[in-house]
C-alpha cells in the first residue's frame, strides 16, 4: 500500500524524538467474575473504582507490542493514547485506562507512566518528563468531547493539543480506523505519520480477502442484529460462495424463510429485506436447520434443541444446534479462504458456547487462509480456550473490518494515505 510504515520512521531515526501512538486499548472487562460481556456497555462496571476492575481480555494490548516495542528499543519517547468504551466526552473513571497501563507495563516489562488527564497538566508534566525508551499512556481520549465530535473545529482544537506532544504520528489502532475522530483523523494532518506493525499487518490480511481470495471462500457471520450487517452481507454476497449464518441475527432470516421464531430475537422490520437477500442469494447463504431453544436468557435455564420449523413459542434460541454445525462444517471443510464475524450463539454461557465452539474448531480444521474478525469474536475465541495461532490471522477490529470488507473508505486509512 502506499502508506509509509513503522520501518520507515524508525530509519529517520527516532532516539530521544516524541513518538505520538494511536492505539486500540479498549479491552473488555469485568469485575472480577471472569466472563466477558459487551464492553460497550453491559459489563463496563459501573460505579466502580479503577483497581477493582480486571481486563477480561489483553488481546488488544498485546498486538500493539510489537509496535511500542520497536520504538522502545530504538530509543523513542513513546506517547501511547487511546480510548476505552464510550464515555460521552467528560472523565468518567469506569472507562480509566490507568489499569490497562499497569497492565501494558506487565507486558513491556518496563514501568509505563500514566497521565491522568489527557492533554491537562497531568499528560504534559508526564510527556515532558519521558526519557529516551520511556513509555507514558495519557487518560482515555473519549474523556473529551473534542475526540469524537462532528464538529471539526471542535476536532481541530483538540487535535492541535494531542498533536502538540509528538514530533511522530503512529496509528497501530487498526480497531478504531473506521471512526473519524481526532486522534484518528485529525492529527495525522498535522505530524509526520506512519501505519504501525499491526495497522499494516490487517490492511494486508484484509485486502487478501477482497481482492483475490483462494476459492472456495466461505463468509461465516453471527452476532446480534441483521440490521449491523446488512452493508457487509450486501457487499460479501457477489464476492462469496458460501455465506453462513448464526448467532442473534439467524432468527430474523428463519422469520423471512416462514418459520415461527418464538421469543427469540426478531427484527420485524428486517424480516422482508433478509427474504429479499435468500432471494437473491442464489443458494449462498446457509441458515441453521436446529438450534437451542431455552426458557430464558439465563446460564441455568431449561433448554433443548429443536428443528427450526419447531421453536415453541415461550422459547429463546440461544445457539445453534449439532445438525447445523455439522452442516458449517462440512462447508467450511471445503474452503481455502474464511473469513468469521460474531459468535454463532450466547457463548458467554457454557450450555449456549456449542454452537460458537464448534464453528471455531471447524475453521481451525479447515485446510484455508482463515480470518476471524472482530474484537468480540477474538475475545470469544480466547475465552473458549482456543489455539490462538491455529487461525491464520485474528483482527482486532469488528466494525473495522467488516467496513473495510465493504470497501468503505476508512479515514484512519485515508489520513494515512495523505
Ligand atoms: C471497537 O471496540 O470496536 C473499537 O475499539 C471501536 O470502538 P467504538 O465502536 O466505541 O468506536
Ligand atoms: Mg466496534
């Protein structure tokens, strides 16, 4: 691509300059009870101190490693930022990066200074005390309206702070390059910039699979709604042969092939346009046949697994059943190239992660390029114990990729390119 990388940087040389680092650092995390939610949302601990929280996830942390560690070893003064969650513009401690830069120094094997602010007093005492190979993280960038805001000029100021403490731009936030905000956007324009180890390793995987993928190539997508998806599923189509689909979104899809759903998750106002898509589809996409139907939305809940044509009405579809992932399997067994987004059912919950489980093993068996893209489904993929290193690549973005699968341009990438 024609985007200069890290290589690039670190042969100007970079000894005692400020290295200014966009990365991704917004890992989910609990309170201490070991499962993984949204963390968007849901399992952000409200109310709760820093030190309680635990990182559910490091996955994040470490694919910037390789990043922070070359400037580190060549002498850099290493200005990492980054947001956490969806604070809206104002210091909200929940959403603190203070843990997720102890848990960086763990990693780095080096202490990592933390600013508590992110371009206050606090960052810029910080910033101007880094010795050469030192590594500082300032305060999640979302504390700041400025970061996420539509109006540019109200962008622009806040970039002109940000910027002001490097002479360097790194995006390694592969995660966030689909989102135009400030530290995104905006600084590159005004700092020497170049794409991170882990930006450019994504941007090549990914533009495997849109511009030549080894066939047959087999899309699997789960998650929660049709709605989120639709843009990729419109895009993905032409360029698939199989399109596989599970998880929460499934069920809108058995709704428009004419099955009863039950309680099971349903967007009624999808329902035409995902029979409008089996239309068109020509056979591509591939829907369960069975799946696990329970009495609630709950980790102990009663549960069986029925056919599709036989969800009771009281019932939740959880998961998909053994048939269906059979079914996966053997058209996943097929592929030379795979690309997977969403856990196929609430794999959160043991008597639901079958579905999700058995999809993962069945792409790690295939004999293909196989991606998983996706922050959550990543997570999932650790959180089930799985070999990391038997997928050929793991994104860490979600909306990410699928945008740039969509063949959106994405203004992390655009800025880079400028
Ligand atoms: C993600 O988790 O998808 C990225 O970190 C981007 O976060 P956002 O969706 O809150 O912008
Ligand atoms: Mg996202």
């Amino acid at each position: 691509m024609s985007i200069r990388n890290l290589d690039d940087l670190l042969a100007e040389g970079v000894s005692g300059r400020r290295v200014l680092v966009r990365a991704d650092l917004n890992v989910p995390l609990d309170k201490q009870t070991g499962d993984i939610g949204d963390h968007k949302s849901a399992s952000a601990p409200r109310g709760g101190t820093p030190d309680r929280v635990r990182i559910a996830d490091d996955g994040r942390i470490r694919a910037v490693l390789p990043t922070l560690g070359a400037l580190v070893s060549a002498g850099a003064k290493v200005v990492v930022c980054s947001h956490l969650g969806r604070p809206k513009g104002a210091p909200d401690p929940q959403f603190s990066l203070r843990p997720v830069a102890g848990r960086l120094g763990e990693l780095l094997g080096a202490p990592v200074h933390f600013a508590s602010d992110t371009v206050g007093d606090s960052a810029r005492s910080t910033v101007e005390a880094l010795a050469d190979g030192q590594v500082a993280v300032l305060e999640n960038l979302r504390f700041n309206a400025g970061e996420t805001s539509k109006d540019d000029a109200e962008r622009d100021a806040f970039a002109d702070q940000l910027a002001a403490f490097g002479e360097a731009y790194v995006d390694d936030a592969f995660g966030a390059v689909h989102r135009k905000h400030a530290s995104v956007y905006d600084v590159p324009a005004r700092l020497p910039h170049v794409a991170g180890r882990l930006v450019l390793r994504e941007v090549e995987v990914l533009s495997k699979l849109t511009s030549d993928p080894e066939r047959p190539y087999v899309v699997v997508l789960g998650g929660s709604k049709v709605s989120d998806k639709l843009a990729v599923i419109e895009a993905l189509l032409p360029k698939v042969d199989r399109l596989l689909i599970g998880g929460g979104m499934c069920f809108t899809f058995l709704k428009a092939q004419g099955h009863e759903v039950g309680s099971s998750l349903l967007e009624e106002e999808m329902v035409e346009t995902c029979g409008n898509l089996l239309e068109r589809s020509g056979g591509k996409i591939m829907l369960p046949v069975d799946v696990v139907a329970a009495d609630a939305f709950a980790p102990d809940a009663a549960h069986d697994t029925v056919p599709v044509g036989g969800i009771p009405s009281h019932r939740v579809g959880l998961d998909i059943g053994p048939e269906t992932v059979a079914g996966f399997a053997a058209a996943l067994s097929q592929a030379k190239t795979i690309f997977w987004n969403g856990p196929m059912g609430v794999f959160e919950m043991a008597a639901f992660a079958n579905g999700t489980r058995g999809v993962a093993e069945a792409i790690t068996k295939a004999d293909a390029f196989t991606v998983v893209g996706g922050g959550d489904s990543a997570a999932a993929v650790r959180a089930l114990g799985l070999d990391e290193s038997a997928f050929s690549h793991i994104s860490t973005g979600g909306g990410a990729s699928l945008e740039y699968l969509e063949g959106q341009t994405l203004p992390g990438i655009a800025a880079l390119e400028n």
